[in-house]
C-alpha cells in the first residue's frame, strides 16, 4: 500500500492508482472528461489537473500514479481556476447547443422541444407537466403571448418558425377540457405564509410557484376577481373569460387563500402585512413613484426600485415584480417574473443569507449560415408552418405534424452531458475565448448512430472501445495537429464502424457528440449523487422587456 495525502488527509491505496483512484476513497471527486476506468489515459482534456504541493508542478490526475508521500492539492482556488480555463478552452471550439434558441428566447425559459417531442408522440399529459413545470398560465399565453420563442426559433431561418405558441395553447386547452385537468404537485407545507399583493400574471405565477414549494399563499386583490390586467388590457375574443378562470382555479386549487376588495397603498398598510406574512410579494402592476414612496418603498422611473437579480426591495422580506418594477412589459415576461420571484423568496424563507437565481451553464451555436441550415432542414420534415383559425384548435395529428417541424436543438444529452455539468460546476465561460467556430455537421445521416464532430473534444475513448471490442472498421483520428478529427476509416458509414459497441461508445462520450439516431432526449439524466453542487454564481441582470 501507499500513503498520500489528498487535500491534507491521508489515504492508504495499493501501489499502481491514480490520483483519481485515491481521491475517490476519500470521496472526492476530480472531473474528468478524457479518462474512463479500465482504459489507458489519454491526458487530453487536462479538466482533471491537480497540484503536486510538494514539487508544485500541475499534473493530470487521470495519468500520474500514486507515490508514497506524495501530497495533492485538489480544491484550491488555484486549481479552481486552471480546471475552469481547461472547459473554456474546450468550450472555445464546441460546436453545439444544450439548450435550444427558443428556450433562450421565452422570457419563462420552457423546455419548448421537450414538449414538442411529448405532442408528437400523443403524451399530452407529460407535455402540459412540462409546460407547467415553467409556465402557470399556458391556455392564457398561448392566446396573448407576443410569442418571442418563435422569434427564436432556428427554423425561422429555413422557412417558418415551428408555431409553438398554438401548440402551447393546444396542450393547455385540451388538458383544461378534462375532468381531471392536470394539478401540479406541492411540497409539504413548511408552515411560512406569503402575501402576494396584485394578482396580474406575474402575481398569479408567483402564488403558483410558492404554493409548489410548499408556502401557504394568500392573494390580496383591490378587484371582486382574481385576474389583474389579464381582465382589463385584454378583450374577451382574445382572451376568453371561462379559459382565464379556468387557468386561475387552478392555482387556487392548490390551496391559495385570497383577500378581494382589499387595497394596500400605504406605509402602516404593508406593515400590517409584514408583521402577518413572513414575505411580501407585490405584483401591483404599473405604479407611479409617489405611490411607491408612500409605501415607504424606494422608487426608480418605472415604479419600485428594486435589486435587479433578486426582486428585493429596500425592505427585508418584501419582493416587488412584474409591472410594479418595469412600468410595461409582456405578459410572459410579468409570468416569468413571478416565477423567479418564488424562487428567491423560497431561498430567504428557507434562510440563506445570499439570495440568488444561480448560474446555468449553456454552450450555444449562435448564428447559423445558409449551409448550415440545410444540416438541421435534414433531420426534420417539410412539412409548412400551419395554425388553427381563430376560436379553433389543432386536431391531435395537425399537432404532431407542426411539432415535428423542430429541428430539436436542445442537446440530446442535455442534463446528461458531462462537459455541460463541469461547464456549470466551475462557471466556465463558453466566449472567454473566442473564434471561428467550424461549420456546424452531422455525420451518418442514413446510420443509427449520428455524430456531431463540432461536439467533439478528441477524448479518443470511442476509438479505444471500437478498438477492445475488434470492431472491424472502428474510428480512427484522420488529420494532423489542429486539424485531427475522429473519422470512420476508409471513408466509412458509422453503422460499420460500430456493430458491436455503439451504446457503449455512446454512454462514454463526454459531450454528446455522439447519438443513437432516434434518441432525441436521454431516458436517465446523469447521475450526480454525491457530487459537489455547482459553484454560486449570479444570474446576469434582469433581462430587459
């Protein structure tokens, strides 16, 4: 046995480990994304480098083995950081999205091609759980929403953008004409109690969410209904009144108390309010400065100033959102404000001291080229861009026919991808460096398995699988310096290449460059029991109407 010291404590491993070895019989966890156990490391992604505090030189912990004494530094913020520059340096030509544009697009960022894919195959079920799980109100948006997804969406540039606003509608409608309308799950109750004063779109997905999270809610409206300006900038042939109540019944069958004809425009008003509830939440729509300031709050030139990354006002334990901060913005964006606005008020009623809507790591493909469509045009169909009339809906297969008009950009192995985790953990930065990415391609088209070399970090662990495995033709690395790519030799098809062992190559892959064909979301996400949480980065601002 040998004696290290990882992180000043010391472990005993047999002579012959790694350091990645010895690190994980102290439970700790060292990223990699080149090495898998059992093969020879290729040392190529340096993500897992650690220190040798004895020499200080920096060394990959995939390919140095253990020596008696030796002594590792694995969590400094030296270490932090050179591991962070390693992923950006990866990051730099990766050629891939994990989430798709109109999921950047939607202000409530939705897992549009999750749905989508869930409306092709007749779970319509699952899709309206999707759409809730980041939307309150979808049979309303889908009816009023300026619908900036489909600005979005990637196919805009090919023909048309997928109508995914009409489809949200469709999924929406059809579960609210159920007897058994789809209602979200809630967390036990953790006995805290919010008012949410206002209840426009941004104060009922609010309620909404602090309900899911298990907070007694009550709304406390100056109207006879639940509703905001959802009742009064929108007509009735826009948005009609039974689907709005039906859309509001069921956040308050969630177990929302409501306060009606109730007004709270003064400073002892909302101190009544703070000494009852344990948050505040206002959602009181488009509010002057004296208004503000005669809640004792501190006013900006559109209404209630508050700290752009968290919702908070000047006064603890009151949150102000929607067109109370912004003086006009969409509806989705009021709805995605509220959403958001839960989430920060769950951190302080939980007690954290920093309040944060964290950081989610996304690589993105950006602007796409002409070519470059044609590539994306080829995993889709033909089919044009078509949308019910008005007062009507989509039929189940004219729903499924408009869905599979998605180019699916969301990563295959979105939420199962270990550069995206790493990417995230460390906060890389996906544009700290900069430049010409290659064109965007998928090779094997016509196999069962696709792969994305843009995708692809030249890990080399497909090609030493093929290799175990004596798959006749395998991958091989093609090219010379920069420019070496994996390849099927021979000008091969990658259904040759991998007979034996493509679910294993594809289970290896660190980045999703490789796929089966037909796989347009992982079955299991990755597990990550056990591994440390993400680094507590901040949001970016608010983002802008």
């Amino acid at each position: 046995m040998v004696k290290v010291k990882i992180d000043n404590r010391e472990a005993d491993v047999p002579a012959g480990s790694n350091i990645i070895d010895a690190a994980e019989q102290l439970g700790v966890e060292i990223p990699t994304l080149c090495y898998l156990k059992g093969y020879e490391p290729s040392t190529s992604c340096q993500v897992c480098t650690v220190k040798d505090s004895v020499t200080g030189r920096l060394i990959p912990a995939c390919g140095t083995k253990v020596a008696e004494g030796m002594q590792i530094d694995c969590e400094t913020d030296e270490i932090f950081n050179v591991r962070r520059t390693a992923l950006e340096l990866l990051l730099s030509e990766h050629v891939g999205d994990c989430r798709a544009p109109c999921d950047f697009a939607c202000p409530a960022h939705m897992d549009i091609p999750l749905m989508l894919q869930q409306i092709s195959d007749e779970e319509l079920r699952n899709a309206i759980e999707t759409v809730k799980e980041d939307i309150a109100l979808p049979a309303v948006l889908g009816r009023v929403c300026p619908k900036p997804c489909e600005k979005g969406c990637r196919r805009k540039g090919a023909d048309s953008p997928v109508a995914i606003c009409d489809l949200k509608r469709y999924v929406a409608d059809v579960d609210l004409a159920t007897d058994d309308p789809y209602l979200a799950p809630c967390k036990p109750d953790t006995g805290k109690r919010v008012a949410v004063v206002g209840s426009g779109p941004s104060g009922l997905a609010a309620v909404y969410y602090l309900r899911r999270d298990g907070h007694g809610c009550t709304f406390v409206e100056k109207n006879e209904l639940l509703g905001g300006r959802l009742r009064t900038e929108e007509s009735e042939a826009d948005l009609p009144r039974d689907v709005l109540d039906g859309e509001i019944n069921q956040i308050v069958r969630l177990g929302a108390k409501h306060r009606m004809q109730t007004t709270i425009s003064t400073k002892d008003e909302l101190d009544s309010l703070c000494e009852e509830f344990d948050a505040v939440v206002l959602a009181i729509g488009k509010t002057l400065p004296e208004r503000v300031e005669q809640l004792g709050l501190r006013a900006s030139k559109k209404g209630i100033d508050v700290d752009r990354e968290t919702y908070s006002t000047n006064r603890r334990g009151v949150f102000a959102v929607g067109n109370s901060l912004r003086g006009k913005g969409m509806v989705v964006r009021s709805a995605a404000d509220g959403k958001e606005a839960a989430f920060i008020v769950n951190q302080f009623l939980e007690g954290k001291r920093e309040l944060s809507l964290g950081y989610e790591f996304s690589s993105r493909i950006g602007r796409v080229e002409s070519g470059e469509i044609d590539e994306f045009l080829a995993g889709s169909i033909s089919a044009e861009r078509t949308v019910p009339e008005c007062g009507e809906n989509y039929v189940q297969d004219g729903a499924a026919e408009q869905s599979d008009r998605c180019f699916d950009c969301t990563c295959s192995s979105h939420g199962n991808c270990k550069l995206e985790y790493w990417s995230e953990f460390y906060g890389a930065n996906p544009n700290r460096y900069p430049r010409e990415r290659r064109p965007y391609e998928v090779v094997g088209r016509e196999s069962s398995v696709f792969f994305e070399p843009g995708k692809c970090i030249k890990c080399e662990l497909c090609i030493k699988i093929a290799d175990r495995a004596s798959e006749p033709l395998g991958l091989a690395f093609v090219g010379r310096g920069f420019d070496v790519l994996v390849s099927v030799p021979f000008d091969g098809e990658m259904d040759e290449a991998l007979t034996k062992v493509a679910a294993d190559c594809i289970s290896a892959c660190p980045t999703a460059a490789l796929s089966f064909a037909e796989q347009r979301r992982p079955p299991v996400l990755l597990d990550i029991e056990g591994l440390p949480d993400a680094a507590p980065l901040q949001n970016s601002a608010l983002p802008a109407d």
